[in-house]
C-alpha cells in the first residue's frame, strides 16, 4: 500500500467517530428545518437551488408503473426531494410526496429504490413533462392524482417543459390498461373499472384485476370482445380471519446481512414516515378505544377507498396493515445485528455497528405514540437492555474492524494506533454499557477476535492510554 494512500486512510479512519457526530448533527438539523417550515415552505425554498439529480426507471413505458425522482440541492447541503409513482398505461400519479433529507438519508433511500428499479437520469424538462402530462392523462380518464402531487411538483419551479424533444404515448396498444396491484381491494377495481366504462366505453380500454364474482359474471369469459381483458375471480370481501396483512420481513433472509442491513433501513423509514402509527390509529378506531392526538392526525391524513360494502379500511398507499406490531418485528430484527465473536478481520457489515444508534435514535424521534409491550415504558425499552448494551458495545468495537484485512492494516504499525484513541473515545460515550458488563481487556479480546499478532500490542496500548495496572480490571473505572 502507498505511503500517501496509507496516510489518506488513517487521516479518514481518524475522523470516523467525529462523522458519525456530525451525521448525528446533521439529522438532527433537517428535523429542526422541518419543524420550523412547513411542508409548502421547505419545497418552495428547495424549488429554488439547482437540481441534483432527475432520475427514471428504464423500461417505464414497458413495465407501465415506476418510480420518478427529482431532487436539488440547496447550498446548505441538504436535498429537497419530491418523488412520483407513475402509472402510465391508466392512473397516472399513483403516489407523490416531497421530503428535505440530508444527503446520507437521501443516497441510503435511492439505494433502496435502486434494488428495485434501473435508473437513468434524464432531464428536468423532460422528467417536468413526463409527470404533468401522466397526471393529465389520467385526469381526462377520470382519475385524480395523489393529494401529495400539488405539494410534490412545485420542486419543478421554474423548468419550462416546452423544452423537451421527447413524445411520451401513454396507455397501451393506444388504449388505457387498468393494471390492479397486489394490494387492490376487488371494490377499488370495480370501481375504477367503472370510471374507464363511462368514460371510454366498453371496449375502449383494457384491464387486468381482480373483481367480485358479481361484477365478473356480466361478462362472458367466451365472448371474442373481452378477449383482451383477464379476469381473475376472488369472492366476496374477507371476514375479519382474511383481511390481508403485510409481512415486514418478507422473504428476506434475516442471516443474509444484505438483506438485514434492507430491513433495518426499511423499519428506519417505516417509523419516520408514519406507516405503524397510521395502522395503530385504523386499529384503535375500529375497536372504539381512545386515540391519542397524534394518531387522530395520522387517521385524518388517511383515505378510504372502501366507501362501498366494507367501509374497513384494508390498505393505505397500497400496503395493508402489519401482520404483526412494530415491536415484534424490531425483537425479531435486532437480536441478528449481533456478531459473536467479532472477528476484526472479516468483512464488516455497516448494519452491524450503525444499524442499533440509528434505529435507537429513530425510535426516541417518531416512536413516541405507538403502543408498547405490557410491562415496557419506552420504545427503546421494547429491545431488552442487555440486548441494547451488546450493540452498543458492538458499535464502539467498529474502531477495530479492520485489522488484519491487509498488511497495513496491524497495530505493528503506528499508524493504526488512532483506533485505539477511537476505541476509548467510544467505550467513554457508552461507559453505562461498559459498566453493564463490567468490561475488562481480558473479555474484549474474547468479544473481539483481533489477529494473533496484534492481540497482545492491542493490550499494551490500551493498558498504556488508560493507565490500568492490569488487564483484567475493570476498564470502566479508568475511562
């Protein structure tokens, strides 16, 4: 490894718990931002700084569904982003919202629609008319777009779309093509089915949802006029044993860290957008129990689309509700985050050492309305404490992570002596969690599994920068 390189990683390697504080500090500085303006303020004002990226998934008109995304970059460093669900074979603006993020939380949600989708960027212009004229065409079918959208597109500001030498042909075959997704209710089908009819006539659109077998049985699955439409028959609405359910952990695998590190930064987002209070608020209102102020406010937000029949509310934005409540899932998710013994030498994961402070900060921040578990009084308390004080300490071992991955990397060299500063710097930040296990050098290099040659220089430094007589003292009475 070259000097220069060596010298650039040490000088980074340095300053890691200083940018972990001032990641903190940023946070904390767009929540300030956002609490002090409101939702139309913080767009008008993003509106005004240069665009950072337009993006659009590849394929859209193929697939007919897709996520735009259109973001600036004001001069404080903060991103101001509106994002829109497309449908463009029928309903157009399916979904918008427009949040101020910094840019850590901005590329860590792009990575999470990039495992979904293929962008490309393409320009302000075109993306400005792509958007107003799905939203358009939707509305001369009959369809309004999200509530969101006339917040969300005024991050377009002053981009004249007139400039765009792009055509877009929306619908499919030159028809409308009603797609039902995953989650649409069979009454929501029928009636956007309905809209299509008066508006284009029987045969003046295509569809593929599922309807309730006496919508399904006006038609005649042998007639050559509906060859086109496919209709898949589900009965009638669900008792209260079938209302459908979201399973948050899906297929992920919850020993795969890949799809661990998805699921901390899926639960990190569900929190703060408000998707578990919205449900609990559902849930409180259909069992006639009191709702706390926040839930009344979240409830108010929701729109039903079963005004027909069951006037249950099964789905909101698409997803129903949790199959299981928000602490369950956080019990489940946080005892994997564990690496025992942490060898300093494999691979070291970001959800491993991030994923506990920054779930543990979100769930001071937006956790404070959800219900909790009997015999728990805060939401940080729902993960047991000494759960919470091995990730923590976890978290403060990320200083080592490292060594022994290259020939540098050794505390035979000086150079890597600055993690052992790290390393006393963080235990000090977390000294509760030190005391919790009456940490001694002799269990952190049981905790940590360090390379042979460096296991020994690793306790002569320490005993060293703490002045302890001993190694197996207690460190917390010298930190």
């Amino acid at each position: 490894m070259a000097r220069d390189e060596r010298q650039r990683q040490k000088k980074l390697a340095k300053k890691k718990i200083k940018r972990r504080k001032a990641l903190l500090s940023i946070k904390n500085a767009v929540a300030n931002l956002s609490s002090s303006l409101s939702a139309a303020e913080q767009v008008l004002r993003a509106a005004k700084a240069p665009i950072h990226e337009c993006l659009v998934p590849e394929g859209l008109f193929q697939a007919g569904l897709g996520t735009v995304i259109v973001s600036r970059k004001l001069a404080n460093g903060y991103i101001g982003v509106s994002t829109f669900l497309l449908d463009v074979f029928c309903l157009g603006v399916k979904n918008a919202f427009f949040r101020m993020t910094s840019e850590w939380e901005y590329e860590n949600n792009l990575r999470r629609f990039k495992r979904e989708e293929n962008f490309q960027n393409v320009s302000p212009v075109c993306v400005r008319k792509l958007v107003e004229e799905a939203e358009a065409y939707a509305r001369d079918l009959g369809f309004s777009p999200h509530p969101d959208y006339q917040l969300a597109k005024k991050i377009f500001g002053d981009i004249d779309n007139n400039g765009c030498p792009m055509n877009f042909e929306f619908g499919k075959d030159g028809l409308p093509f009603f797609v039902a997704g995953p989650h649409d209710t069979p009454e929501k089908s029928s009636k956007i089915i309905n809209t299509l009819t008066k508006r284009c006539g029987p045969g003046g659109f295509h569809y593929m949802a599922a309807l309730e077998a006496p919508f399904a049985e006006d038609f005649d699955d042998e007639e050559d006029d509906f060859d086109a439409q496919r209709v898949t028959i589900m009965g009638q609405p669900a008792s209260d044993a079938e209302i459908p359910t979201h399973d948050f952990l899906g297929q992920r695998n919850l020993d795969d860290y890949s799809d661990l590190e998805w699921l901390v930064e899926d639960l990190i987002s569900s929190l703060k957008n408000g998707y578990f209070l919205q449900w609990e608020a559902v849930i409180h209102e259909e069992q006639g129990l009191p709702l706390s102020k926040k839930q009344e406010e979240a409830l108010s937000e929701i729109i039903s689309f079963n005004d027909e029949g069951d006037e249950r509310i099964l789905y909101i934005d698409e997803i129903p509700r949790p199959r299981e409540p928000w602490y369950q899932i956080v019990r489940k998710i946080m005892p994997r985050l564990v690496i025992e013994p942490l060898k300093t030498y494999d691979s070291c994961y970001q959800a491993a050492f991030e994923g506990w402070p920054n779930l543990a900060e979100c769930l001071g921040k937006y956790a404070k309305d959800l219900s909790l578990p009997e015999g728990v009084s805060s939401p940080i308390d729902v993960v047991p404490a000494e759960l919470q004080h091995r990730l923590w300490l976890q978290y403060c071992f990320d200083a080592l992570c490292g060594l022994g991955q290259d020939d540098e990397l050794t505390l035979e060299n000086e150079e890597q002596h600055y993690r052992i500063e790290m390393l006393i710097e963080s235990l000090r930040e977390h000294i509760e969690s030190v005391r919790f296990f009456n940490l001694t050098l002799e269990t952190i290099i049981i905790m940590v599994i360090l390379p042979q040659k460096d296991e020994e220089i690793f306790i002569r430094l320490m005993l060293e920068a703490l002045k302890m007589p001993l190694a197996k003292e207690s460190i917390a009475e010298y930190l």
